[in-house]
C-alpha cells in the first residue's frame, strides 16, 4: 500500500468535504446576506448572547486578525453592534441588533435546507457530526500535548 496517495489521506478527505459542505451552504446564506464565517459568527450570538471578541474567536477557532474584519462587516449591515466591555476596558463585546435577532428567524431553515441537501439521513449526520467533533477535540488536545514545553 502507498501511503502517499491523496484518496488515502484522511486531511484531504476533511478538506474536499468541507469545501462541498460550505458550497451547500452558499445558495442558502446569499439570500441572508452572509458569507459562511459570518453565518457560524451569528450561529454563536444567537446561541450564547452578546460575548467578547475573545470568546467568539475561542468558540470559532479563529484569531482576531481573521474575525475582525467579519465583525466589522457584520456591524456595518446592522446585524451587531461593538462596545467596549465596562468591567474591562480591554474587552471588547459583541452583541446583537434587532435586526440581527430578526435575522434569526430567516436563516431557521438553513441547517434542515443543507441536511436535505447532504443526501444523508439526520442519524447520518448526527453520527458524523460526532466523530467529527470527537476528531477535533483529539487532535487539539495532541497538538496542544505536544507544545507543552516548548517555547515560543
């Protein structure tokens, strides 16, 4: 068996099948306005409420160099606003407008339009969604296992 072979390569199959779940997704989010990055930004507002740049970019997996710019855009639509954390000065929080709530409403059918979508049965994707998470959460903790010690 050759190991090198790009079917063989479990990172290559994560990426073509990210690259296909986000194309599904498109059609959907034009008609809100959204790019996918600002649809899961929105995703985590309107689960855990108003929360500080810091927590978002934690929740995301994304550095504040990469979600400024989507919050900058998200709060130029009118669907966020930005203010400054008064029990911290530093931290910055993010909350949503009316219109950004609203927003909500319109973009409920999304995950069952991109589940239909999919061609797989919701057990499927439910089990698939697991492994997956069960996947992240092992290599972060690998990765992380690994700089320990090491300086930076």
């Amino acid at each position: 068996m050759d190991d090198l072979r790009l079917k063989r390569q479990v990172c290559f199959a994560l990426y073509a099948a990210s690259r296909a779940v986000t194309g599904l997704y498109r059609p959907a989010l034009e008609r809100l306005g959204l790019t996918y990055p600002q649809y899961l930004v929105m995703l985590v507002l309107w689960e855990h409420g108003e929360s500080s740049v810091k927590d978002l970019g934690a929740a995301l997996m994304l550095d504040s160099g990469t979600l400024s710019p989507l919050l900058k855009r998200l709060e130029t639509v009118g669907y966020l606003a930005r203010r400054r954390d008064p029990a911290d000065e530093r931290s910055v929080l993010i909350g949503l407008t009316p219109r950004g709530e609203a927003l909500r409403g319109e973009a409920a059918t999304v995950p069952t339009t991109v589940a239909r979508a999919s061609g797989m049965a919701a057990k499927e994707l439910s089990a698939l969604r697991d492994t997956l998470v069960a996947l992240t959460e092992a290599v972060t903790a690998t990765a992380a296992h690994q700089t320990d010690g090491v300086r930076r």
